[in-house]
C-alpha cells in the first residue's frame, strides 16, 4: 500500500483551518442579520 498521509498532511491543516473559518463566519453571520438581540441576551443574561 502507499502511504498517502505525508502526501496530504497539509491539505489536511488547511482544510482544518478552512472549516474553523467557515464556521465562525457563519456564527457572526447569524448574530449579526437575525437573531443578534436573542444571542447576546443568551450569552450575557
């Protein structure tokens, strides 16, 4: 078998780093157009 995880161990990294921020951008996104006064009242009581 050949080992593949060398070939692709930065592809891996960046694909990590890609969803991390894709996930936060979403996560603003969503505070920000809609639900933003639901959100910071959750988080701050």
């Amino acid at each position: 078998m050949i080992d593949t995880d060398e070939d692709y161990g930065d592809l891996a990294a960046r694909r990590s780093r890609r969803i991390r921020v894709v996930a936060w951008v979403t996560i603003v996104a969503l505070i920000v157009g809609g639900g933003g006064v639901t959100a910071l009242t959750l988080l701050f009581g």
